[in-house]
C-alpha cells in the first residue's frame, strides 16, 4: 500500500524521509529548517511534532540528534566536522557479539554511536555521553583525499564491526573492527581500498550486513562481498 502525503506543512524544498524501525512514525526535513515527525496509523497520518531549527545549513559542520524517549523528543546539536557534514549513519544497537552473549544469559549493554563523513576528508566515529547528554568523538579515520560523501555502518553485530565511506577521491574505504577490540582508539579500525574510475557518491549495506552497494559518477552500481580468505570482490554491476 502506497500512502501519499500531499500537504507536508513544510515551506520549501523536503531533503529526505526516513520511516522509524515499525513503521509507525515518518520523519521529513525540510529546507525550511524544521524537521516535522508523523505518526502513521494505516493509511491515516497524523503531525505530531515539527522541530524548527533543527535542520541547519549543510555547511555549518553541526549534527542534530533528535531522540524520543518518554513520549517527548529531546533534540540536541553539536559540531562534528568544521568543513561541513555529508553523512550520518547509525552504529547497531548492540556491538559485535553482543547476541552472542544476550542469547546464553550474558551481560550486554545497548550503546547509542553513529559514524560522519565529511568535507574535511575525515570519517568519525561518536558515542553518547550519559553525563552531559551530548555525544563524544571517540574516533577519527583518516586515509580519503577528497571530500567523504556518504558513510554506511553495517547493520551486523554478529563478529566485525564494519563501515563504509564513499569518497569523492574515487575510491569507498570499508573499516574493520574485530570483535573485542576498541572501537575507540582510531587503530582499532583497519580500512581496505576499492578503487573506482569516478566520484563515489553512495553506500549501502543490506539487511543481513554481508553485502555492499555503491553507486558513482558513472550511473553504475556494484555490489560487493567479502571474501573467505579476506579482501572484497565486486560481485555484481547493475547499470541504466
């Protein structure tokens, strides 16, 4: 069922949407500088919330953190890349074997982290701070040469953390952190290169983690797997 929001409320130009996990509230940002939250019940929608100033200009270098806890959003902005910030994505709730460790009776705790990209070549990496209610960096990869246009936490939990950024430098650099290691310290994370004839501009991980999608200058997708023994193979090009 296709559900048609015909007046938004919003005064300029709708950047993105995003859908929460059950598919019951719809988040819209605008370049009117509010982001306004629906709450969707079949194919009735209702607004809820509009947040004004919380979309900011794209090159200002700021994140906003909207989160929804005892039925009230809190919303928090910080500065994360001074050139501006490209991308954001979502860490899983729990680190690498943390089902492992849920399912025979173990302790694991949920962290809340996210990875940016940004036009200062960089890819960093943010946890919460319970006690200032803020987020911390906690890690900077560097290695692109051009501006980070997209990055891609995988979704997997299960024994390697991974991140992918695309880069405008040609080239997707895709972050390994073993399971047990520290996701803090920078050298924690080891990066292999694949290499593209033009700009890179998005990544995308599928649902189970294990396969990547990265789409370019050249009106190419590709899709890619890691190999038994190691490395990343292209596995498949999807073109117009």
């Amino acid at each position: 069922m296709t559900q048609v929001i015909s007046s938004s409320g919003h005064d300029d130009m709708i950047h993105d949407a995003v859908l929460d996990y059950y598919g019951r509230r719809l988040a819209t940002c605008s370049s009117d500088k509010t982001i306004k939250i629906y709450e969707i019940e079949g194919d009735q929608h209702r607004l809820t919330e509009t947040l004004k100033g919380a979309a900011t200009k794209e090159h200002d270098g700021s994140v906003s953190v909207l989160s929804f806890e005892n039925n009230t959003f809190q919303h928090t902005i910080f500065q994360a890349h001074g050139m501006g910030v490209n991308a954001v994505s979502w860490s899983p709730a729990l680190v690498p074997g943390g089902l492992m460790s849920a399912a025979t009776g173990g302790q694991t705790a949920i962290v809340r982290r996210f990875v940016t990209g940004g036009a200062d070549n960089a890819v960093k990496i943010w946890s919460h701070n319970a006690a200032t209610n803020s987020y911390d960096t906690i890690a900077t990869l560097t290695g692109h040469t051009d501006w980070v246009r997209d990055v891609a936490w995988s979704p997997t939990p299960l024994s390697k953390s991974y991140i992918a950024s695309a880069s405008q430098d040609h080239t997707v650099r895709i972050w390994t952190c073993a399971a047990g290691a520290d996701q803090a310290d920078s050298a924690s994370w080891k990066s292999e290169v694949l290499e593209f004839e033009t700009v890179c501009w998005r990544c995308s991980w599928s649902l189970a983690g294990n396969v990547l999608a990265v789409s370019g200058g050249d009106n190419r997708v590709t899709l890619w797997k890691e190999k038994v023994r190691g490395g990343w193979e292209c596995v498949r090009t999807i073109e117009e």
